[in-house]
C-alpha cells in the first residue's frame, strides 16, 4: 500500500519577480521536496497588506511570482499553487483562532519585537499582531505537518503548534483534526545582498532570476568584495567576501583554486566577479528560458493558477466542514 504523503506548506509574500536569495533560501527546497511530500504553495497576498496596505500592485505581483515559481520546477500537476485572498477559508480559520491564544502571548513574538523596534508605533496595525495567527490558520487549513522556513520564522511555527493543541484540546473529536507542525531550516542560507545586507528587492541589492545576462555582469560589478584587497597582488580572505560565497553556490568545481588565488594575490577582485557572474548566466539560463516560455504562453498561467486554487479550495472546504461539526456548529 503507498504510504500517504506529508503535507508541506509553504508560501511568499507576493513581491513580483524573485531573486537569487528567493532562490536559493527557499525554491531549490521546494523543488527537492516536492516528490516525496504533498506540497501546497500560497501566495500570501493577505499577509502582503501587513507592510503595505495598497493592493494595487498584488495581482502582478503574484502573477510574477508564480511565474518565477513555475520556472524554478514546481510542478504544478503535484503542488497546487493558489492566492490566500481566493480561499476565504483562510479567513474564517484566522478569526477562529484568534479565540484561541491570548494577545499576551503573541505580544511575546520575537518578530513583533522587532517590528516596534524598526515601525513607528502609530504604523503598528492588529495584522502585525495577528501575522501569526494568520499564519497558522494558512498551514492548519490544509493539515501542514511541515513547514520549510528560515530560523527567524521558527517563534511563528511554535504559536502554530500551540493554537493546533489548544483548538484540538477544545474542541475534541475521535481523532485531532489538526497536526502539529515541524517547521524544517532550509539547507542553504538566504544569500546575502550585493552590499553585503540582507537581500532585498526594496534595498535594490538583488539579482533577479529573471535579470538578463548583461545585467547580471553589471550588477556583480557592484558586489563588496574583502576592503582589504585593493589592488590584485594583495592577499584576501575569501571567507568574508560575499563574491566568494557566491563563488561557493554557483562555482563548487573552482571554488578551492579561487580561494588559493585569491589568498596568494594571484588573482583579482575584477577577474573573480566576471568569472562568478559567468557562472550565475550559466546557472540561470534554464530559468530564463522557462520564464520566457510561460510569459508568452498567460493563458496557461492563469489556467494554472485557478486549478491549484479550485484543490486548495476543495481541501480548505474539507477542513471546514470537519472544524464546524467538531465546533457543533455546522
Ligand atoms: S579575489 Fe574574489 S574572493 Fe578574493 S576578495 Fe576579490 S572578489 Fe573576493
């Protein structure tokens, strides 16, 4: 008998095209995954309004995303991919958890934390206090037994699991309707930004995966590398210069000579970033090739888009059903 899948669910804000961090801190793991467990993608456009309440872009936005999606290699045959607005079920689930966890604890999220430290307080709305409720409600919808995120995503996953107990404790059925999800770290960290911050399109320290080869080599020429090494002849430290550890991801079979080269002042910061954006052209030409197929091709997009929201619908409608008649409320 086949064993039945795990069910992964992971998503995006919908930021339009995606980068090299998007890359490879979160789609090569999707992709990998997607064969041995049952993958639901969302495209988080509710959680989008958190940040920046102007929805005007979120359409594009998302079409662009699920394009670089598409590109990546998630197939969508296995893993439905669909937007959270679409599925109101995500709605009411929020609303039902929010009876069920206390706005003392959600005040104790670390990433809460951080927000009244970077956002004026008057820019503080309820969606930052409610982000992980909202959260919950989209993994436990579809009964998400993991959850593939970054190590500062980790508080969120753990008030998921405690509304999962709290919701199953309360309201008690045969067997628990809900899972109480593993949140599993992506292998590769997020790749740092071209100026050495966190990558981000907003900041402008990315290269896109949809970036044609020129502009790639131009971008790179731009990337901080060791400020000790200023001339080719001086001796560098690899191991804090971002080209390197990009070196690292799209270079493995030089990476060693580069690191020696670059330690003997044999070889020069210019060299070493057009060789490094070589590499990354080299890398992306499929993905650009995918994209340029789907992007003439919108009516198979939009196709895509709305079967993977009917089976996300049809698999929240089921979860719901079960929920109210365990509420007695059905
Ligand atoms: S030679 Fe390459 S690895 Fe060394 S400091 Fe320059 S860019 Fe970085």
């Amino acid at each position: 008998m086949e064993r039945k899948k795990k069910v992964i669910l992971s998503g995006m804000r919908p930021t339009g095209k995606l980068h090299l961090g998007h890359l490879t801190g979160a789609l090569e793991s999707w992709v990998a995954l997607q064969g041995e467990f049952q993958n639901y993608h969302l495209i988080a456009d509710y959680h989008a309004l958190t940040t920046n309440p102007d929805s005007s872009f979120l359409y594009q936005n998302s079409i662009d995303m699920l394009i670089d999606w598409l590109a990546a290699g998630i197939d969508p045959k296995i893993s439905p991919m669909f937007r959270q607005s679409q599925i109101k079920e995500h709605s009411e689930l929020h609303l039902i958890f929010s009876m069920l966890i206390t706005t003392a604890r959600l005040e104790r999220n670390p990433t809460l934390k951080e927000q009244v430290r970077d956002l004026a307080m008057e820019s503080l709305v309820y969606g930052h206090l409610g982000y992980p409720v909202l959260q919950a409600a989209d993994i436990l919808l579809y009964k998400g037994e993991v959850v593939p995120v970054g190590e500062d995503q980790l508080p969120h996953i753990e008030i998921t699991r405690e509304i999962s107990r709290r919701f199953n404790a309360q309201y008690p059925v045969r067997v628990p309707i809900f899972p109480e999800p593993e949140g599993r770290i992506t292998k590769f960290a997020r790749l740092t930004g071209l100026d050495g911050k966190r990558m981000s399109k907003s900041i402008g320290n990315t290269i896109l995966l949809s970036d044609a080869p020129d502009a790639i080599m131009k971008k790179m020429k731009t990337a901080v590398t060791d400020p000790q090494k200023i001339r080719k002849g001086d001796p560098g430290h690899p191991d804090i210069c971002l080209v390197f550890s990009y070196h690292t991801k799209f270079n493995p079979a030089e990476v060693e000579a580069i690191r020696a080269d670059c330690q003997a002042g044999k070889l020069g910061c210019v060299d070493c970033k057009t060789r490094c954006a070589q590499r990354i052209i080299e890398a992306l030409e499929p993905h650009r090739e995918k994209r340029a197929y789907f992007e003439s091709h919108m009516d198979e997009v939009h196709s895509i888009l709305d079967n993977g929201e009917q089976r996300a619908k049809q698999k929240a409608a089921e979860t719901m059903n079960e929920v109210h008649a365990a509420m007695n409320m059905g």
